[in-house]
C-alpha cells in the first residue's frame, strides 16, 4: 500500500469519526446532572493565562517546573507552574495540527500544513515539510525531535539543524485513527504505538529493541479493526500502559534486559487515554462511565457512572484523587479509592481539552476556548 493511499484512508478515518460523533450528539443522551457537592477537600485556583484558543489536540510538556503550552493560531509559550509567570513566548507561523513537546530548551510542533516546527525557547530554529497529516504531539528529548504521522510512521530529526536521523514504518492495518497516538520515552528507548502495538524503538538508529501488542484486530472490516492505541502512554515505574480505541485497555512490562510483556489487557471501549499509579489504571468509556483497574493484574476495582456523557477528558492520578475535566469545563477529583467525588471545580464554561497534567503542586487544565488554570489541591 502506497503511502499515498494509507494518507487518504487516515483523512477517511477522521471524516468517520467526526461524523460518527457529531452524528451521536443529535441522539446521544443528555449528560448526568451534577450531584450536589459538599467538598471533602480543598483546593483552589491560584492562577490563570490564555491563548488564542486549542481547537486542536494539545499535549500539555511539563519540563523544570515550567508548563509549555500551544495554541491554535501558533503560538507557543512557557509558564512558571508556581506562578503562571511567562518564561518565554514564541510563533509557530501557522493554525496548529499537533503539539506540543518539549525538553525544557527546544519545543516542537506541527502545523496544518504539515510542518514540523521547532523553537529555541521562543525563537524559530529550523522547520520541515511531513508526508503526512500529524495530530501527535512530538517528542522532544536527546537532543532529537521524534514524529508519528497518522500514516503510522515514525520519523527523527536532529534537534538543532532538523536533519533527518532514520524512519521507522511497520506494516498494519490500512485505516489510521486521526487523534493523538503514542510516542513516548522510556529511559533509553524510544516508545512508539504502531496500530494496538507498542514498539521500544532504539532512538538513535532505529531499530526494534521489542514490541507487544495490547489487543488484535477484531471485526470483519476495517473500520471495526480500528484499534490503534490513544496517547498519551502512562507509565508507572517499569510499566507501560494504553487503551487501545475502543477495544482493550492493558499494561506491558519491561525488563533490564528490553524484553516486554503483556502483564494484562482488558476489554474495554473508550475513546480517551488513561491515567494511573502504582496501584490503580483509570479512564472512562465511551459513555464516560469511569473505571479503576487493579495496576498488578487488571482486575476491576470499581466503577462510578455519576458523570455519564459528560465528555470526560483522560484522567490524571495525583495524590488521593484521580482528575477529569469535562464538557462544561468542570474539574473533577474523584477519589482513587473508589471513585466518590470530592471536589469540583470550574473553568471558564468550555471543554477541558487535554488531559491534566501536575508540576509539583500545580495541576493545569486547558479549555477549548485557550484557558489555563492552575489549580491547587489540599
């Protein structure tokens, strides 16, 4: 299969799920009333910022106690986490397809018209032109910049020239999923989800250190054999762990040695990545029915559905509380133990659009219409 043609299948998989779920919304039913809450913890907001607006998906980089974000219009900026204090502000040039990542120095993203863009803390360094549509946010570390496109394949640059270091390609299924997938670090290996596969990918050459597949392909076309994994990847300790759209979530194991293993896959529908501890895996379904999977093996703790078709965002795990967002701009921290809310509080009134992401003390959550929140929980 060209590249070509596996492009024009990833642009098909777009227009089937914006459909699909813009098609759901006329019949989909009216999201849960919120319960009325009495806290049982605190926590306040302590600052907020903007930019233009995230009608894109947004990877949140968190490096030395700085959040850098991204906005639709370009722009890319970096924020003291303790006090929402501007570190730096740069312009991509262009409306954002991906981002963004970052090693604390150079950040990258990529436009709408397929260009890689790297900053130098606010000043453009150098940009090149992808051979297809990108909606992961890249990977910045080493001194190397990593790219998934949703052609599946993988693609490394020099950070401070943008030469071209090797590509990786797999072969999989013909139809790509056109949201945010997995491209990760793992100590010294490059982690990257190709289909329901995760690869440990040698950063510098290329090469297969080992793969393990969450699920397999299920259905009898291809649209029901969509399983490509949803990032980010969350990693506990020597555990990596995905959900795989709207199939399996799982944990895979990986040894001194850079031998991985399934440790174990659940069947289990669900749009958004997960979130998780040492002890717990969390995210919700397509319903936004939200769950806890034991982390050692899998079993299901628990289940809570007081926060049905809320439009949950991927959760995170921080403290005694796992966090979502959700349509209406409300945060949520649920307890981790057994899902109970403890405390909620709002935004602005739009969409949490990415997933929550802790510096220190500090959680920042992002809204549709640009607002950034920070928050802290006590």
């Amino acid at each position: 299969m060209t590249r070509r043609l596996v492009s024009v299948l990833a642009l098909a998989a777009a227009a089937w799920l914006a459909a699909g779920l813009s098609g759901c919304a006329a019949d989909r039913p009216k999201p849960a009333e919120l319960e009325s809450l009495k806290p049982e913890i605190a926590g306040r907001q302590v600052w907020s910022a903007r930019v233009d607006s995230v009608q894109f998906p947004l990877a949140v980089a968190v490096r030395d106690g700085s959040f850098v974000v991204a906005g639709t219009d370009g722009t890319v900026l970096a924020l003291d986490a303790q006090s929402g204090r501007e570190l730096w502000r740069g312009q991509a040039g262009a409306k954002l397809s991906a981002g963004v990542g970052s090693d604390g120095r150079f950040a990258a993203v990529v436009s709408i018209d397929n260009e890689l863009v790297v900053l130098d803390k606010g000043t453009k360094l150098w940009t090149t032109r992808l051979a297809s549509r990108t909606t992961t946010a890249p990977l910045v570390a080493g001194e190397r910049v990593f790219v998934v496109g949703v052609d599946r394949v993988v693609h490394a640059f020099d950070a401070l020239d943008g030469r071209r270091l090797w590509t990786f390609q797999r072969p999989a299924e013909p139809l790509t999923l056109a949201q945010p997938g997995v491209l990760a670090a793992y100590k010294n290996t490059l982690v990257a989800g190709i289909g329901a596969v995760l690869f440990g990918i040698d950063p510098t050459t290329g090469s297969v250190r080992w793969e393990a597949a969450i699920t397999s392909p299920r259905g009898t076309n291809e649209v029901e054999r969509l399983n490509d994994l949803v990032g980010p990847l969350l990693r506990v300790g020597d555990t990596l762990c995905a959900r795989a759209f709207q199939t399996a979530v799982g944990c895979v194991a990986v040894s001194e040695d850079n031998r991985a293993s399934v440790r174990w896959s659940r069947n289990a529908g669900g749009l958004q990545a997960l979130g998780g501890d040492a002890d717990f895996v969390f995210g919700a379904d397509a319903s936004n029915r939200v769950s806890a999977w034991r982390a050692s093996g899998g079993e299901l703790a628990w289940t809570q559905e007081r926060l049905l078709y809320r439009s949950l965002s991927a959760p995170l795990s921080a403290g005694k509380t796992v966090t979502f967002g959700d349509l209406e701009g409300q945060v949520h921290f649920l307890s981790r133990e057994d899902g109970k809310t403890l405390l909620r509080l709002p935004t602005d009134g739009s969409p949490v659009v990415a997933q929550p992401v802790l510096s220190g003390t500090t959680m920042l959550v992002v809204t549709r219409n640009g607002g950034l929140f920070a928050f802290r929980p006590e």
